[in-house]
C-alpha cells in the first residue's frame, strides 16, 4: 500500500505499508529467524553425521583410526569444517539466544512454569471416566528444555571445538603425540575423567538437536505435506537412536565397549 497523503497528515504511511515499523519489524523477525533456522539445519546435520562416524570406535579402534585419517589427509575436510562449525555454531547461538530470557525475573518465571508443568498432573483433580483429560502441554516443555540444553551445549560445546581444533593442528604439547584425532587421543580424553562432560554434552545436544529439528518442521513445513504426528514421531525417533548410540560411543571410548560390533 502507497503512503496517505491528507492536509492532516501529509505523505502518512498506513501501518502496512513497507516503510512503517511495524513492517520493518516483521521483516527483521523473518530474517533472524531463517538464520537461526538454517544455522541450526546445518548444525543438526553436522551432529547427525558426526555421531555417526564417532561411533565407528564401536566397530574397532582402527576403523575409528581410519575414518579419522580420511578426513584429516586423504580428504583433508576435518580442518576447514572445524572452523566452519565453530562460526556457526556461535551465529547459531547469537541469533537462537535472543528468545533465552535475559533477565533474571524472566528465568525464574521459566524456572516457576517449568516446575508447575512437571506438578501439573499431580495437581489436577481429573475424572478417570471422562474423555477429557488435561495433560502438559508439550510444545511448552520442549521449548523450556531447548532453552536449557542450548546454555549447557553453548559451554560444554564450546570446550569441545576448542579440544578438537587443538587435536586437529598440534600434538597437544605432548612429546611424541601425533597431530591429528587418533584412537588414542580420544579414548585418553574420556578415560581421563572427560567422560563426565562428554557424556552431559551428548545428550545435552542430542535433545537439542530433536528439539531443534521438531521445532523447525513444525514452524516452517507443519500442517503442509509434514503433518505435525510425523515431526513429532521424527523428534522421538532422533532422541532416543542418537542417545543410545551416543551413550554407547561415550562408553566405547572408556574402554568397555570398545570394538564390540566387530
């Protein structure tokens, strides 16, 4: 719509017009939210194919050596993808965090619904006969739990690309230690008391990266040719495969599991 032009309000804008601020505004929202949306795609993915091949150690320590050294030298893809992972990771995060609440009043009402919804069912007083039942409201939990996984994965994670860059590029200060990710150097890092914060990492991003996929499909694809059921099957179908596999690769890794798919 063209701006208004009256003796009262000369060349007025109408408040849908592409120069209000109110346009501007929505404009600026839709931009922010296809670059969280496609950082956090590209992420994901990274995270379901980096799961996957972490999980070779399951198989043996030398394929896990194999699948390492074809990504560090026959295809040297493993040092401009830690870098690029870790630009997107904190644009991801730059862009996603702004709907963290940043005041402390906002997180403690977080902290007080959440509660309320974990209580919810204990509080109703339902009638077992009738076909109404209320229950949590799961859109609502798995946005409280995105926004509490996210602040762990944002400092477990960060740690991690920093471990893995200096893996990647120098031997780590440790005479004779190979430069580049080994069998070897992984293990160590998880048997040296690591395992802890790999494993709250793993399933930290794991159910961010569910969340963040159900989430995405429903705001972009729901009630099109994705129905909601599917992405909400696909949302429990990628926490649960990529929790026990990452459980196991964590335990792998400890030594118990190693190899125990050969």
């Amino acid at each position: 719509m063209t701006g208004i032009d009256t003796e009262l309000y000369p060349k007025a804008e109408s408040r849908h017009s592409q120069q209000s601020g109110a346009f501007k505004k929505a404009k600026r929202a839709l931009l922010d939210e296809r670059v969280s949306g496609l950082t956090g795609a590209f992420l994901a993915l990274f995270i379901l194919g980096h799961l996957i091949l972490e999980s070779s150690i399951l198989v043996s320590a030398q394929l896990y050596e194999d699948v390492a050294y074809f990504m560090e030298h026959t295809v040297p893809m493993a040092q401009p993808l830690i870098f690029l992972v870790t630009i997107v990771f904190f644009v991801h995060f730059v862009w996603a965090g702004r709907k963290i609440p940043g005041k402390l009043r906002d997180r403690k009402k977080m902290l007080e619904l959440g509660k309320k919804l974990k209580a919810s069912r204990k509080g109703w007083q339902q009638d077992p006969n009738s076909d109404i039942h209320l229950r949590k409201h799961f859109e609502t939990t798995l946005w409280i739990w995105q926004v509490r996984t996210a602040m762990i994965v944002l400092a477990t994670g960060a740690f991690h690309l920093f471990l893995v860059m200096w893996n990647i590029f120098t031997d780590m200060g440790v005479d004779g230690q190979t430069v580049g990710l080994t069998a070897d150097v992984a293990t160590s890092r998880v048997e040296s008391g690591l395992w802890i914060l790999y494993a709250v990492l793993m399933i930290s991003v794991v159910a961010h990266m569910a969340i963040g996929v159900y989430r995405l499909i429903v705001k972009w694809f729901a009630d099109t040719w994705f129905v909601r059921n599917y992405a909400k099957a696909l949302y429990y179908f990628l926490f649960w495969f990529y929790t026990i596999l990452g459980t196991a690769t964590v335990i792998a890794m400890a030594g118990p599991l190693e190899g125990i798919l050969s």
